[in-house]
C-alpha cells in the first residue's frame, strides 16, 4: 500500500525519516514492503548450524577448521 506522506501521523513520519536518514517533504509518497530475513538456503544453513552446535564456534576456531581441512586436502593458504 502506498501512503502520501501528508496523511501520515508525526510518529510514522519520524520513523520513516529515522530509517531513511533524511527529512521526507509532504509531497512525496511512502511504500513499505517486508521480505525475508534470509534467503531460505541460508535459513537452512543457520538452521543446521543451530543444530549442531556450531553456531557458537569462536573465530579462532573457525580458522583451526579450515587450516586442519586445507592441510587434509593439502591446501595452503593463498591457493
């Protein structure tokens, strides 16, 4: 649904200009539109991760995963 930014309260107004960093003029008109957070791929993916734990390693182990499996397919950085 579109709206005229004249017909708009001064709360929806402020908000709208918070989101959009700027002030809006009376003449324009405001469309809002939700879509998914996620692709659902990777709503699947984080789902998994949740799942199995693994949503909660550190960076640092993130980095010992991918050295450890780099080394088992004889991968060095930088390949």
């Amino acid at each position: 649904m579109i709206h005229s930014v004249k017909d708009l309260s001064p709360d929806q107004k402020l908000a709208i200009e918070g989101l959009l960093g700027r002030p809006i003029s009376e003449g324009e008109r405001v469309s809002v539109r939700t879509v998914s957070a996620s692709p659902e791929w990777l709503a699947s993916i984080q789902r998994d991760s949740r799942d199995k734990g693994t949503d909660k390693l550190t960076m640092e182990e993130i980095d010992a995963e991918v050295a450890a499996a780099r080394r088992e397919r004889g991968q060095h950085p930088g390949q």
